[in-house]
C-alpha cells in the first residue's frame, strides 16, 4: 500500500534505518550526523528556486527564493543515511526545520546510486501552496536573491553554499551556476 504523503512531518514507512535525498542545504548543512552519502539521482523531478522564502532566506516584505523539488526531469543529488537509533529524533528535528509552511510534502522515492535503486525520502513542493513559486525569469530570480536575506542568512549565501557544494562533489548545475553568475554581477 502506497505510503500517504506529509504535509507537516517526514515520514518513512519502512522500519531501520533511513535514506533522505538531499538536493539544496542539507547538501552543505544537514544539522544530524550523517552515517553515510551515497551520490544519487533522483528521476521525475527537477530541483528549482521555487519557493518564495519568508522565513529563512528572506522575510514577508521582500521575499527570497529557497530550492524544491519540482515535477519534471530529474535531478542530482546524495542520499544521506540517518541510523535507527536515531531516526525519530533526526527525522522530528528535519521536519521542524523544513516543513513549518507546510510547502514541502514528505514522500517516498527511489533514487540511481552506484549501487544500485535504493529507496529512500524526500521533500518535493506542493504546487497548491501560497508560497508555490512559478517559473521565474533569471533577472527577477537573481534581484530577489541579491537582495533578500531571513533567520538563516542572506539568499546569495544559500545559493552559493548549494553551487559549491555540488561542484566539490562533482556535479554541476548549469542552471544554478547561470543565476549565481547574474547575483554577483548585480552584487
């Protein structure tokens, strides 16, 4: 039986350890310790600046943009292995950190690695939401990231964690590396 999907926590319905595909901050700042990361590819959704960021990246009056996972395409990633023992803890901590709008929903992937298909647990965006961000043009993308900043910093601060990560792991997101270029020309 297909496992329901969360607006308000992440949920994995298999028992023992869980795998959590990364795809934006929990790259660079997963806040738990990571038992293990496997590189990881995750079909069927895209990773894209479509949420507008009231709360970490950018406040009510001037928004700021934060990464989903979107419909369509696929996406590079890494799977981070939480243990058992500490599951319900890390899982409560994730699901407190990203999931306060209720813009992401927990939900059950499978991801590419190396070894193999593996299963494991994502955040993808709820296109229902008010906070939904549609496709943006790269100049209204790159003034709203230049110029933002919330509780967790400034938004070009995020967006170059995320590009420089990825690249140190050998991925490159021409996308990502577009904008931030047009961000620092606008810095």
């Amino acid at each position: 039986m297909a496992q329901a999907l969360s607006r308000t926590r992440i949920t994995a319905s298999d028992p023992g350890d869980v795998w959590f595909f990364a795809y934006g901050s929990l790259l660079w700042d997963p806040g738990f310790d990571v038992a293990e990361r496997r590189r990881a590819r995750l079909f069927g959704w895209h990773r894209r600046f479509c949420i507008h960021s009231v709360i970490y990246r950018g406040t009510p009056e001037n928004p700021g943009l934060s990464l989903g996972l979107d419909r369509g395409g696929s996406c590079n990633g890494f799977v981070l292995k939480i243990r058992k023992a500490e599951r319900e803890a890390v899982l409560a901590q994730l699901s407190a950190r990203e999931m306060p709008e209720e813009i992401y929903s927990s939900r059950p992937v499978t991801v590419e690695t190396e070894n193999g298909p593996l299963a494991a647990v994502t955040l993808t965006v709820n296109r229902d939401h008010r906070l939904y961000c549609p496709p943006l043009d790269i100049e209204t993308s790159a003034r709203r990231i230049a110029t933002s900043s919330g509780r967790r910093g400034a938004n070009i601060d995020y967006l170059e964690n995320t590009v420089a990560h990825l690249a140190e792991e050998g991925i490159r997101d021409r996308t990502l590396t577009v904008l931030l270029d047009r961000v620092r020309q606008l810095g």
